[in-house]
C-alpha cells in the first residue's frame, strides 16, 4: 500500500532565497535566473535557514512597480511578506492545500520540526502529483478492461 504523500514528499527542495537586505532588483533578477515566481526570505542560524519572510513577483508588481515606488530605494524585507505561511515536513498534502486555501497563497513553506527551511510546496506540485495519481488509476481500469477480456472474451 501507499502512504499518502507528504508536503515534504512533493515540495521542491532546491529553494531559492534571499537575504532581509537583498535589493528588489537583485531579487527580480534571481526570479528571472532561477524561473521562479518568488524567494523566500532567510536568517541564518546555526542548524540551518530560518524562514522569515517571502516576496512573490506579484509583490513586486503590485507593491513597488505599480506603485511607482524607486524600486532602487528598497530591499526585500521592505515588501516581503513577514509572516510566511509555513507547514511541517510531515504534514499530509490535504493538510498543506488546506492551509494553501485558508490562507489564500499558491505556496507554503515547508520547514522541519526546528523550523527551518526545507523547501517550497506550490500548487504546480500538488497539480503534478494529482495528475499522476490519476495516470495511476486510468492504467487501472485500462488493465482491468484487459484482463476481463482475457478472461472472458
């Protein structure tokens, strides 16, 4: 039997993150190098990265360039969300889209049980995830078809 999938099962790992005084510039350009829509923002500490903070491309659009804010004059932790939604490692993925949908975001962070970073779990993950879980269970009854074909032709 299958365990039912984590939001450390699903969440991407390789996280992109930033520091409380990176410039919105460098931040877009990290955005752009990496292809993702957002950072999330570190402190470091002794065991690891501790999340503080995430900004989006829509915060940047939003915030600063719809704004007509000098987007020279700012760093992250200026637009940043400061309360990042965060879930467990061990949290069930039903568990993770519910706290996505509570909280109105595409993306949580995923941490460990000291809190710190362990990755970035976006719906675009849940969506694969589903998406294959679906494969799964169309190659079920194809085969199923299958083998009540050769059973009973």
């Amino acid at each position: 039997m299958y365990a039912p999938l984590s939001a450390g099962d699903l969440c991407t790992r390789d996280t992109i993150v930033a520091q409380r005084m990176t410039s919105l510039i460098e931040a877009a350009r990290l955005m752009r190098e990496h292809h993702v829509g957002s950072l999330v923002i570190v402190e470091k500490s002794p065991g690891g990265q501790v999340p503080v903070g995430v900004i989006t491309d829509r915060d940047l659009v939003t915030a600063v360039l719809a704004s007509d804010v000098d987007v020279h004059a700012l760093w992250v932790d200026d637009v940043a969300n400061a309360e990042p939604v965060t879930v467990r490692e061990q949290a069930s993925m039903f568990d993770a889209l519910a706290l996505m949908r509570t909280k109105g975001v595409r993306r949580v962070i995923v941490t460990d049980e000291r809190g710190l970073l362990q990755g970035v779990l976006a719906l675009d993950d849940v969506i694969e995830a589903v998406a294959e879980q679906m494969q799964a269970i169309s190659k079920a009854l194809t085969g199923g078809r299958s083998v009540e074909t050769l059973r009973r032709p």
